[in-house]
C-alpha cells in the first residue's frame, strides 16, 4: 500500500529507541549522520537530528502554463499514473484530470455531496483519495472537512464522498482574525493508516503536525509535533521511500520547500530538515500543491500571481527533484526478526494473547508512543496482554528476539 512504509521504524529499533522513550536496543552515537551537512559526523551511528545545511538553491523546471480555469490551482495528486488538481475557494466543486505533458484539462470530475468552502490539498492511499477543505484564512471556521472519496469512481463524473470532519484538539479561538492567526491549514497527507495536517501559521510562521484518522465520522486532529518554517505552508507529499516534502512562500513572495528525512516513526521534525529555496513569484508564481510522480521526482502546481495591478502572472505546473540530496549510505538496512509470531484477536475487546516459537520481550505503545504494558514472552507458553480498559484505536506491540526487532499492529475496539 502506497505510502505505508515502516523503514523508519526499523531504523529506530537498530539505533536505539524513539525520543519518547522506547528502550535501546544497542549502544547508539547520536549525531549527524548525513554526509552532506555542514556538522556531519562520521562516527555518529544514530541520527537525533541536528543536521545542519549550507543554503540550498533550486530552479524548477517549468512543463507547462495551466488553462485558466485554474488560475487558483491549489491542490495536485499523482494518483495510478493520473495527474488531478483541483482550485481552492469560491470555485466550483471540481477535480480536473490534467495531461502532465502539457498541463492541458483530460477529464471533469464533479463532487456531488460536497461544497468548495476552501479547498486546499490531495492525499491518497491504496483504496482512496482524500480532499482537504480545511483553509480557514479568516479563523473561524468550525466546518472543517476531508472528503474521502473511492478510487474505483475515478473513472465517472459524478463523485460522492464520504466525509471526516474534525476539529484541532488545542484551537479555543474561533473569532475573525484575517490572515492573523495560526490555525489555517493547507497541506496533508496519508502516512502509517492515519492523516497527517500541518497549519499554515500567519503569525509565527511556524507549522504544527496533527494527526488525524482517515475514517468517516467527527473527529479530533491531535497535536504531534511543531517546527519552525519561515514562511506559509501550502501543500505536502510524502514520496514511496518515505521523503516528505511541504511546499510554501513567504510573505515577501520567495518560495520554498522543507525536505524532511530519516525521521523516526512519524515524528516527521525528529530527522534531517533541509529548506531548498525555489526562487521567487516572478518565476514560479503562487507555489500551492505539491506531488510525488515518480520515485523522487514530482510536480507543483501554482496559481496565478499578481504582481501588480496591471500585471498578473500565469498558473503553472513546474517538476522537481530531490533526488541530490538524498544519500543513501545514511540509511540503515531493515532488521531481520526470525521469529513466528501469533498475535490474536486482532481486533481485540479484552485480550490480546500472543504465541511465538522462540523467547521475545515485548512493548505496548499507542499511536503517540506511551508505554502501555511491557513483559517477555517464554516460548512454548501464551501470554495475555488485558487491553480492555485500552481506548479503542490503533497500538503497536514491539517484538524483540536475540537477532533482531519488529513491529506488530494492534487494534483495540
């Protein structure tokens, strides 16, 4: 399943524990492992990401000027070898299926159950498509929206949705506050069975990482993670080999992108952070959505910029790599767990029991990485792990034998 990769938390069992407090599994040196950073240091084993980079400049490549019908193109979505956008608000409610040789309109799709309040990003899994309408310039939005819609409809007009809506666990300030606030929110995507938000702050130029379920019904974005940006958040991807990438401007018009790397689990702020600076307005235009297409190569799409009252630059769609930056010699090799394993009911109600064929320790930790319960599994034996008085969701139980480690998914409900 596209986006579904536990690479990082391989690594993390190798290196050592998450921040929050897994226990090491060997003797760990902490520091820069990447060699392209300024402070890289070659005897360091763990990365605890300190990394540091010498300004990075960056020149997209233009494909083509969009129609004009999306001068206000504001999210992009690879999907099954398919380019979709789609325009933010005040627009109709429409998914347009773009030719990425020429950026020239293939095919209309129509949200049927679904109104552009302000539509912001794309995101996608195996079985679906997700569409943001979650930009909140003015702050006093209490509708906030994704809508989830079936990959087997891409290939009919019409399209019906299911809906998540959701509100952020710490916003207590719902009064009008045009683009003086820090709950706006324009970028999004699907990682390890959940969705991930991140804010586009107008006061503090920061961005906090919430995470959210991909399941229909109301729900709470639950605060993971902040960082310090420098500038307004427009769009995210995450790549097939775990690369994310947010995409935004600053508020003097130049454009940027945090490429964020070798990070723990889906602490996305915990690894490398390099910014590339994409230039500026004058040659990119209005930088707003950003996708993966193939490998580490991607597409951004960006609205029309107006430069000044008589002059308006045209929506494009721009290409872009990063695969310079990405050294594969700082990546660690998956663990080899030799174990069979038997973990069951899954989902559970009560009791989880587990049977292996050799002795294991094992950890419990829910989806923000808090110790549930611990012990060590005898082979021959079976061990009851009591979850009910767990809250229903999603936990992961770390395994470990004598040569290695792994994780398993538990669902409680």
């Amino acid at each position: 399943m596209r986006h579904q990769y536990f690479f990082q938390w391989y690594k993390l069992l190798l290196l050592g524990g998450l921040l929050i407090g897994l226990p090491a599994l060997g003797n760990a040196q902490p520091g820069c492992t990447d060699p392209q950073a300024s402070n890289y240091d070659n005897t360091a084993t763990a990365n605890d990401g300190s990394c540091v980079y010498d300004p990075t400049n960056y020149s997209l490549q233009l494909i083509a000027e969009l129609p004009a019908v999306l001068k206000e193109c504001s999210g992009i979505q690879w999907i099954d070898d398919e380019l979709y956008i789609h325009n933010d608000a005040g627009n109709a409610e429409q998914i347009y299926r773009i030719d990425p040789g020429t950026g020239l309109i293939a095919f209309n799709h129509l949200l049927e159950n679904g109104d552009n309040v302000d539509w912001e990003d794309l995101t996608e899994n195996a079985d679906y498509l997700f569409l943001g309408d979650f930009g909140n310039n003015i702050g006093n939005r209490t509708d906030l929206t994704i809508y989830r819609i079936a990959k087997t409809e891409l290939d009919v007009v019409l399209l019906e949705a299911d809906k998540i809506t959701f509100t952020f666990e710490d916003q207590t300030d719902f009064s009008e506050q045009p683009n003086n606030h820090d709950f706006d929110c324009e970028a999004m995507v699907y990682y390890n069975d959940s969705l991930h938000l991140f804010t586009k702050n107008w006061v503090d130029e920061r961005t906090r990482h919430y995470v959210l379920t991909a399941e229909p019904g109301d729900h709470t974005a639950r605060l993971r993670e902040s960082y310090d940006v420098q500038g307004l958040i427009t769009s995210a991807d995450i790549s097939d080999s775990g690369e994310l990438v947010l995409l935004g401007y600053t508020a003097t018009g130049l454009n940027f992108m945090w490429l964020l790397f070798d990070f723990q689990g889906a602490q996305f702020f915990s690894g490398n952070k390099r910014r590339i600076e994409l230039g500026n307005g004058l040659t990119n235009s209005q930088t707003e959505g950003i996708t993966f297409q193939e490998g580490r190569n991607g597409l951004i799409c960006s609205e029309a910029f107006e430069v000044s009252q008589t002059l308006t630059l045209p929506q494009k769609l721009l290409a872009f790599s990063i695969e310079d930056w990405i050294d594969e010699t700082t990546r660690v090799e998956d663990l080899e767990f030799t174990a069979q394993v038997q973990l069951y009911p899954n989902p559970a109600t009560e009791t989880l029991f587990l049977q292996a064929d050799k002795n294991l320790s094992w950890q419990a930790y829910d989806e923000q990485g808090r110790l549930m319960i611990s012990g060590r599994y005898l082979q021959g034996t079976t061990t009851r792990i009591e979850c009910g008085h767990w809250s229903a969701g999603v936990y992961w139980i770390q395994l470990e034998d004598a040569q290695g480690a792994k994780l398993s998914k538990a669902i409680t409900r």
